[in-house]
C-alpha cells in the first residue's frame, strides 16, 4: 500500500500475476490494478521474452499504463521488470510510477540483483518504483527474497519491507 501527498489510499492488491490461458504469442500471465474502491483500471499479458519476438498486432498490447487518482502507473508482471527495454516501453507512454510485482527466489546476490533492478528503472526513467514481491514460501519456492520497496526518482531506496511475509511498507509519493 502506498500514500501519496493527499493521503489517498492506493491499493495494487490485484497486481499480483494470475494465471490465465496461454496468449496467441505464449504469454500465459496477466496481471491487473484494481482502486481503492475495488474497480478495475488494467490488464495485460505478461511479455514473452524468452520466445521469438511479438507479432506486430502485439506491439501496442506492451507496457500497460493504467491512471489511478491521476498517477499514471506503469505495470510490470515478474521478470518484465527485470529487463530495462520493458521499463523503457513503459516509461515512454508516460508514467508517474513503474509498478511491478514480481517473485525473486533466495540465494547469494538474489536481494543485491533485485534492488539493482529497481534502482536502475527508477534512475534511468526518473520515475517512482513500487515492488510488490513474494515473501516467504511461494509456489515451489520454500524461501523467496521478500523486499517489496519503494525507490524514488533517483534511485534512492525510500522504504523496504524484509523477508518477513506479514510486513508491509508505506511511503509518500509526490
């Protein structure tokens, strides 16, 4: 959950990827924003990145931008926010905030590879990052990384959740 300057409530508690079947290019998950009030403002395929590329028809279904109490929220599923083009898509529909949710694994370098990523996205695009990312147990992972954070503009980290599954961070953003 995060708070921006008017103290509005900004709920990403449908950003998390859903399964969904398979796209005529193979993407097999979507994900979604939902507002405060429970509407749906997006939805879109996760990106194929390890197949060929796209068919031409699939180029303006990339990077997702849904508005949110006026910020326009640029979504990631997974490993598109590992991968500077898919932030550099996005960003250049005009985004206030790159909006990902994703799931890092455990192990050496895992939580330092994670954090660059996202300092990177928000550094290069000049725009806010929010991580929502699995914590604890996960699917067939018995040990995920935890840190959903908040990085500002710059790249500086604001705020950062631990491993622990029950916590949460909050920051402001303007």
């Amino acid at each position: 959950m995060v708070r921006h300057e008017d103290e509005k409530r900004l709920s990403m508690t449908d950003a998390a990827p859903a399964t969904r079947p398979p796209s005529r290019t193979g993407g097999s998950r979507a994900g979604g924003a939902r507002d405060r009030v429970g509407h749906r403002r997006g939805e879109q395929a996760q990106q194929p990145f390890h197949r060929p590329p796209p068919l031409p028809e699939d180029v303006a279904a990339r990077g997702l931008v849904v508005t949110v109490d006026g910020w326009r929220l640029g979504l990631a599923i997974c490993y598109e926010a590992a991968v500077p083009q898919h932030a550099a898509d996005t960003a250049a529909l005009g985004i206030d905030a790159y909006v990902a949710s994703t799931l890092y694994g455990s192990g050496p370098g895992v939580e330092a590879r994670r954090d660059a990523h996202m300092r990177e996205r928000a550094a290069a695009h000049g725009s806010w990052v929010i991580l929502a990312t699995a914590a604890g147990p996960s699917g067939s992972f018995a040990e995920t990384s935890g840190g959903s954070g908040i990085w500002g503009r710059s790249g500086e980290l604001v705020a950062q959740a631990s491993r622990n599954a029950d916590e949460m961070t909050t920051a402001r953003l303007c």
